[in-house]
C-alpha cells in the first residue's frame, strides 16, 4: 500500500467518531470518473461479497433457482440459500465455465445467474466475444451478475470486465474489489456497476451506513495511484510465470491464470496433497484447500510479495525432497 495513503490515514482515524457518508458520494465520485460511468449507476458494499448478498436479497426470492458453476466461488451457492432460492450447479469443461451449460439450465424459476470472470478458483477467463454472445442469450428478467474481483490482472485485450456491456444489457450487473489489486481486503470495499433501475432497488434493500468512513476514503484516494496499479499488474504478471513453471519443477500440476493466484494438483502417486498444507501451515503459509469446492486434489496459492513468493517456493521444495 502507497506510504502517502497510509500517512493520510492518521487524520480520517481523528474523524471516526462521526458517521460516514451514507451514500458513499466521495467513493462513487472517484469510481465514476476512472471508469468514466454514470455515478448514479454505482452501488458501494462492505465488500463485494456484501453487494452480492444484497443481490440475492433483491432478487433471489422464495421457490426460484439462482444458476452458479460449478467450481466457481463457493459463496455464491450460500447466498442463494440463505435468500431461499433453489441452487442449480452448471458443470464446467475442462475446469472452465461452460457457457451452454448455463443456458440449458435457465427454466422459469431462474431469477439470477452468477459468474466470476476471471474464475475463483480456476482462474480462467470468458472472452468479451463469447461472453457478449451468452448475455444476447438470456431472458430479459434474469440477472446476471459478472463478478470482476480480479479483473485488473487481466492484460489480454480480447476480455472486458463487462463495464462496457451494461448500456447493451440492463439486467447485467458487474461487482468489484477493492481487496485484490488495491491491496485493501482489511477494510472490506467493494462496489458495483448496473442499470438505474437495478441501482435503485439495490439500494433500497441494502444496510444504512455500509460503507465505513476510512474505507470510502481511502478507496477513492487509492483509485488515482496509477502508479501503484501498474507495479501491482506487473509483479502479478511476473509471478504468472515463474511459479506455474517451478511447481512443475516440482512434479506439482500448475495451471495457466489471469488472476493473482495459482491452481494446483497433486499428482497421484507424489507426495500427498494433505502433507504439503500442513507443511506449509508449519512454516505460517496459508494455501487454500479446495476440497469444499469438490476439487480434492487440489490447492490454490495467492501470489504475494517476492520475499513471501521466494520463501513459499523454499518451502515446497523441502517438503517435495524430504518426501522422496
């Protein structure tokens, strides 16, 4: 995180015993005018998963179906739930989302369809071009929700965040983060980007004063650091590269990503999945286990500082040895 942003908060933290703007106005101000959208089209969250939960709230009604991937981000399913819809699971192909799928699964019930682009965990992408074609394909009173968590890490000029696809599709939400690229996850920041109509409704359902003062802040001062965005998206890219390539030093299957983690499978025969967690878990590295997903051989590694990237790497590399 930028040092003048960091020195700044000092000041908001003397001014935390008043409440915060409740219509976020600073933050929306400066998410307008970087993505150069209308400030009326934004809703601000306590993250995005809180945005998202406002979504179902919203929408996902008592007896209708929300469609999720499958091995896509497990809290969609929970929200769904928790709202009373029926939860319908659209299989992947080859670990990707299958569009086809989604649309096979859509009956009268279906109220909202979720996706994550780039996908978590897979970190796989949908193409603007097939995903332009899939929303022409979706009844005009579903919603579907594009979830760009990790969006900014994508350099590939055939993919689009699904910010320039709204004016086309008004039942097309796009959520955001402030907790990957800009480095915020503490002070749960999310936002996202829709129709008037669906603003307006959205706002309506979710809480009063749901985005604190320092996060709004901090989040708008963060959005005119180019700088620090661009050092970001080259670190990621950097270690794009290199970590796939030394896991498969490893004997460890690593897959391609757009995002800023790595997929990993543990080879049968190699040494357990299980000991590499909880040697890392020794050593005070968290990796995510993604056996709740249904991917049992699996684990996911966040890309982090290059100290915390050098020492992962030590790490797995000892444990690899100490296993043969």
């Amino acid at each position: 995180i930028p040092k003048k942003i960091l020195t700044s908060t000092k000041k908001l933290i003397s001014d935390i015993n008043l409440y915060p703007d409740g219509d976020s106005n600073i933050l929306k101000e400066s998410i307008a005018k970087k993505f150069k959208i209308s400030k009326s089209q934004i809703i601000c969250g306590n993250g995005s998963d809180d945005i998202l939960s406002v979504i179902c709230q919203t929408f996902g009604t008592e007896k209708s179906e929300v469609i999720c991937s499958e091995y896509g981000f497990i809290y969609y399913p929970i929200i769904s739930k928790i709202a009373g819809a029926k939860v319908i699971t659209a299989k992947t192909k080859n670990l990707e989302i299958c569009l086809d799928n989604i649309i096979n699964s859509i009956s009268k019930k279906t109220k909202i369809i979720f996706i994550a682009n780039p996908n978590n965990p897979t970190g796989t992408i949908i193409l603007k071009n097939k995903l332009k074609e899939f929303l022409k394909k979706i009844p005009d009173n579903v919603i579907i929700v594009v979830d760009g968590a990790y969006s900014e890490y994508v350099i590939d000029k055939r993919y689009t965040d699904g910010i320039d696809l709204v004016r086309t599709f008004p039942n097309l939400i796009v959520t955001r983060t402030f907790s990957k690229i800009y480095a915020l996850a503490g002070l749960r920041l999310g936002w996202a980007y829709s129709s008037e109509n669906i603003i307006e409704l959205l706002e309506k359902v979710r809480g009063p004063f749901n985005v604190n003062l320092i996060a709004q802040n901090i989040g708008s001062m963060i959005l005119n650091d180019n700088d620090f965005l661009k050092r970001s998206i080259r670190h990621n890219l950097k270690w794009q590269k290199i970590l796939p390539d030394f896991l498969k030093s490893q004997g460890l299957n690593a897959y391609e990503t757009y995002a800023n983690f790595i997929l990993v499978k543990v080879k049968k025969g190699n040494v357990s999945k299980k000991k590499i967690i909880s040697g890392l878990k020794k050593n005070k590295v968290i990796v995510r286990d993604l056996e709740n997903y249904g991917l049992n051989e699996y684990f996911r590694v966040s890309i982090g500082t290059n100290k915390q990237m050098n020492f992962f790497m030590k790490i797995i590399k000892k444990i690899i040895k100490d296993s043969q």
